[in-house]
C-alpha cells in the first residue's frame, strides 16, 4: 500500500525546525504540487533550489519572514520535508501558482497514485493533507483571530482565545462483503475512479466502526452483514481519512438495492470474475486481491 515505503523509515515526530539548503519543499497549489521529474523519479525543490531562481519577494531564507509560512512536516531516512505557502489570502485563492521555478511544474496531485518512486510519492500525497489543514485554519473557527502553530506538537492556537486544533483525520471503512464464494463490488457514480471498488464511507459521530460498516452496506447496496472482523488500515490523505478495512458475511437475502447517489454500479463476483490487479497502493485493491486469491480473512 502506499504508506509502505520499508526499507525506508517515515518519522512522524513533530520539531520546530527551519529549513536548511537541502531541505525538500512541499508546495501547493489547490491540488497541485510543485516537482520535476529527474531521471523518471518524482523530485520536490529544495530551499537552495528556491532560493537561487526565484526572484519573489515571498520566498525567504528563514522559517518565517516575508510572506510566506514554513512549516516542518517530517522526515523520510534522513531527509526533511518542509510546507510552505504564501501568508496572503490573495495569493492563496488567485489562480495562478505563488511561486514559479524553472525546471519544475504544477501537477495534480493524483500523481502520487502513479508516480512510482514510492516513498516520495507518499511524502507529497502526506504533506498535501497537511497542507490542507495548515490552510484551512490559518484563523480561529471560533473567534478569527489569525492562529499560531504551538512549537512542542502539532497543533495551532488561538492566541485571544485559547482554542486548539489538530491535524483532522476523518476515520472511514472499507467492507468486503462475502457471499459464499462471491464478493461485492461496486463502481462510484460521477467520480474520476471508474475501476470497481468496495462499499466505503465516512465514520459518523455517535457510531463505532462496526456500526459505520452496517449503517453503511444498507445505505448504498440494501443488504445486512454478519461477523464483521477488522482487517488492516490505511492513512488515505486523498480523502483526508484514516481507512480501516472489514470484511463480513451477507446476512439473509442477496438482493442488491442500489443508492444510485453514491453508487452507478453493484454486484455479486466471483473470484474468476475479477479482472483487476494488485496496483500496491490502495487497501482497497489489496482487500479485493486478498479475496482473488482465496485468502480473506475468515473466523
Ligand atoms: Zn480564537
């Protein structure tokens, strides 16, 4: 899956760092981020790099001076990787990139699904969750005053009044539904991923996961479900989520009603019947290979 970057070594530790010369800098554009390809692999600027060709006034040599905000993210083996993104709502919000360097572009960051040099694939893709946070509470929710990031943990403070927030995971399930020797899959309606997939959906306040799972399986395809046992779980910051992977039994009837807002397709496969392949990236596509090759999880 994608957060399996082994031999490599992600640190998550929160520093209150400044960035040096080799440091990697992430930055973003709505959903774009800036890289280069070198050599096929996938490259982020670092600060030297930044500092050298960009003629921007935004773009300082400290953590924060000028117009742009540096925030330290974490460490992959050795290396640092840094956010940075302009403290102007103007720039922020206006269409065209802060920041220009030659050499490097813009990209979707649907990318890091294809990009193929795993572990900086995984980088951008976690620091383009933390880049939406960052974002997004550049002022308190509660009172607007603008926040500050505390320099001990992850975290941004209201210095007028004392609110706190942290880094927002939305816990979602994935579900593997069985049915003998048959599974369910399913495609999404009006999304850009048109492969089959697995019911999915967001943990709701006031439930537990296992209830997600049912509340969730009735929601979109009509059926209960039994013996619902916890597989793996994955960090999906495409959707800004904590995945956690189940699969369960069908209980009672095998008549699908389709909740056509979520879903334009569903139905019953047999192992035979998949044609998808491992892509070693989603927990999803790991679960549907998991039951290809007869090795779900069983009580
Ligand atoms: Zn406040």
């Amino acid at each position: 899956m994608i957060q399996d970057i082994y031999p490599k070594i992600y640190h998550n530790e929160y520093h209150d760092l400044t960035p040096g010369k080799d440091d990697c800098i992430l930055i973003f554009h709505k959903n774009k981020v800036l890289v280069r390809f070198q050599e096929n692999k996938l490259r982020y600027p670092t600060l030297q790099e930044l500092e050298v060709h960009t003629r921007q006034p935004s773009l300082p040599n400290s953590s924060k001076a000028g117009k742009t905000i540096f925030h330290y993210l974490f460490s992959i083996d050795e290396r640092k990787y840094f956010l940075a993104y302009p403290d102007d709502t103007a720039l922020i919000l206006q269409e065209a990139p802060p920041v220009v360097l030659p050499g490097y572009a813009y990209e979707d960051v649907r990318i890091f699904r294809t990009a193929g040099s795993r572990h900086t694939s995984f980088a951008g893709i976690t620091a383009h969750h933390l880049f939406g946070w960052y974002q997004t509470n550049r002022f308190c929710g509660r009172c607007g005053h603008p926040m500050s990031a505390d320099r001990k943990e992850r975290m941004l403070f209201c210095p007028k009044c004392h609110n706190m927030v942290y880094p927002r995971i939305s816990p979602a399930v994935i579900v593997g539904i069985l049915n003998g020797d048959r599974i369910l899959m399913s495609k999404y309606a009006g999304r850009a991923y048109a492969n089959y997939a697995l019911i999915a959906g967001f943990v709701e306040i006031g439930e537990n996961v296992e209830q997600t799972v049912k509340r969730e399986v009735m929601e979109e395809v009509g059926l209960k479900v039994k013996n619902i046992r916890y597989y793996k779980s994955q960090p999906w910051a495409f959707s800004g989520s904590l995945l956690m992977g189940f699969f369960c039994d069908l209980d009672g009837s095998d008549q699908i009603t389709l909740d056509t807002s979520e879903l334009a397709e569903a139905g019953w496969f047999g192992r035979d019947e998949i044609s998808l392949t491992d892509d070693s990236v989603s927990l999803t596509r790991e679960m549907i290979m998991r039951f290809k090759h007869g090795k779900e999880v069983s009580l």
